[in-house]
C-alpha cells in the first residue's frame, strides 16, 4: 500500500465502499460457523476453510504450510487483499483515514522483525509472520528483514515516521534489555500521526466521528496493555512515561496506577462506558468454553 496524493480535496465515498463492505461480510463466518469451528482441529479447520472465502489462499500456501500456520497465513493473507480493495474503492478524506491506519501493519511488521533479532528466529520465521498490507514497499521489507541487529532496524527507520520516537527508546532499551520502549515507540508515533489533523468535535453518528471515536478506544486499550507489560517485564520503567495521547478512558497517573493491580484495572474497565462490551466479551467466553 502506498499512500496517494492529491485526494485529500476531492470527496469522500463512504456510501459506495459501505455498501462494498457490507456484501463482503456477507462471505465472513457467522455465529454457526463459529460454533462448528470450536468443535474442529487445526487440519479440520483447514479444510473447512478451503470451501469458504479463503479458498484461494488456502490452496496457494497448503503446498508449504499446514496445521495452525496454514490457517494463520492464510487469514493473513486475505486480510491485505481486502484492505487493498477498500484503498482501490476509496476516495477523498477516506482513502486518507483508511491509508494512515494501515500503517498499523507496518507497525506489525516491525515489531516481528526486531522480536526475531531479539529472540534469534530463523529469517524465514520472521518473514512468514508479516502481514504486507501496511505503507512500506517491498524493498523495505526486504531490508529489514536483511538486517543484522536491532540497532540497524532502527537506523533503517530513520526516515519514516518512527524514525525519531525509535531513536530515542533504542538508548532505554539497551539500558534495560527488554523490547517494550522500542514497540511503545513504534504505537506512539503510530497514533500520533494517525490522530492529527482530525476534527476536534465530529458528529457522534457521522462517519468521521464514529472513526474519531474507533481511535480514540484503541488508544485506551494500547495504554492498558502496555501498562501491564511494562509491570510484568520487571524493568524499572515509569508507565505513565509510555502514555500515548489521545484516548478517553484514562490518563497517564491512572494508568501506571491501574497497572499494578489487575482486579482495580478490571473493575475500572468494568465501570467504564466499555463494561458492556467487556461483560458481553467475558460471556461470549465461557459460552466458547461450555462448547468445547
């Protein structure tokens, strides 16, 4: 995905790519598809898929994979070919709100990269974990996945958006040892590229602030779980220093508070205005496990 320019002034086509969504999702496992899905192995599982959407994935990987890894990089390999297709169908300001947030997955691939050189992995591990649906080419890729330390991942970000947020946390990670100051680098300027330049007050109901508002929960649930990270690496790192802006819920003091006690964290998220989703979330759970 490359980002294009020039649409910015031209308007936006939320009808026309809703409605492509929409008979998209209707190709989409449902509420029988799951409950059939819980009950089955990976090969099983594997096979089921092979009659659905990802047929076409599904055929061209199960030469080379099988089991989990051929479910997984199959869904993956599917999720790019959609969120090109809804980059194709966009224009205006909606081509540019859908071709930030792909960014995520640049953001992804990152972070795998720099978890294989952490951890040792073989190359072909860390490729085969990538999801190519983010703004870097595939020369990039290919750098980064041909790079021979940390530090020069780092060094070959220089010139993207993470490239001064990275610079700063690679001096922390090499005091402490441990990845979280790269990757809470890599979220922070994430979202704060993708929150600028948003309107202040959007309709509630209207498109762009139903997105404003998608954002800004992402934001919170980072905050969380970098938080609990933070305190489960046993680094000596102040949580409310890896806060990213933008989020509703909590702000940063809440945040490196809530991080050491997880029942105060639940129930704060419980009392929140996402305690139904978490209840509706927690129920859809234990009914998963009543099925097993």
């Amino acid at each position: 995905m490359s980002s294009r320019t020039g649409t910015s002034g031209q308007g936006s086509n939320y009808e026309y790519v809703i409605a492509r969504v929409r008979a998209r999702s209707a190709s989409l496992f449902d509420d029988d598809d799951y409950r059939k899905l819980v009950r089955m192995g990976t090969g099983e599982i594997a096979r089921f898929m092979e009659e659905t959407e990802y047929e076409t994935e599904m055929n061209a990987l199960g030469s080379r994979y099988d089991g989990v890894d051929l479910v997984e990089y199959a869904l993956n390999r599917n999720l790019a070919k959609h969120f090109d297709d809804l980059l194709r169908w966009s224009e205006g300001a909606l081509y540019d709100y859908i071709a930030r947030y792909l960014r995520k997955f640049d953001v992804w691939n990152v972070k795998t990269v720099i978890r294989g050189l952490y951890s040792d992995a073989e190359r072909t591990e860390v490729e085969d974990d990538l999801i190519r649906a983010g703004e870097f080419s595939d020369r990039r890729i290919e750098d980064l996945l041909n790079a021979g330390s940390i530090e020069e991942v780092v060094e070959q970000l220089d010139d993207t958006i993470f490239g001064d947020t990275l610079a700063e946390a690679f001096d922390v990670y090499e005091e402490s040892g441990v990845l979280v100051p790269l990757e809470n680098a890599l979220d922070r300027a994430f979202y704060e590229t993708l929150l600028s330049g948003l309107p202040d007050n959007p309709e509630i109901d209207s498109p762009t602030g139903l997105y404003v508002e998608f954002l800004e929960t992402e934001v919170d649930f980072r905050n969380l779980r970098n938080a609990l990270r933070l305190a489960r690496s046993g680094a000596d790192i102040d949580p409310s220093e890896y806060f990213i802006e933008g989020g509703q819920l909590f702000d940063a003091q809440e945040v490196a508070q809530l991080s050491t006690n997880l029942d105060q964290l639940v129930s704060a998220v419980r009392e929140s205005k996402y305690g139904d989703d978490l209840d509706q979330a927690l129920s859809a759970l234990e009914e998963a496990d009543n099925l097993i």
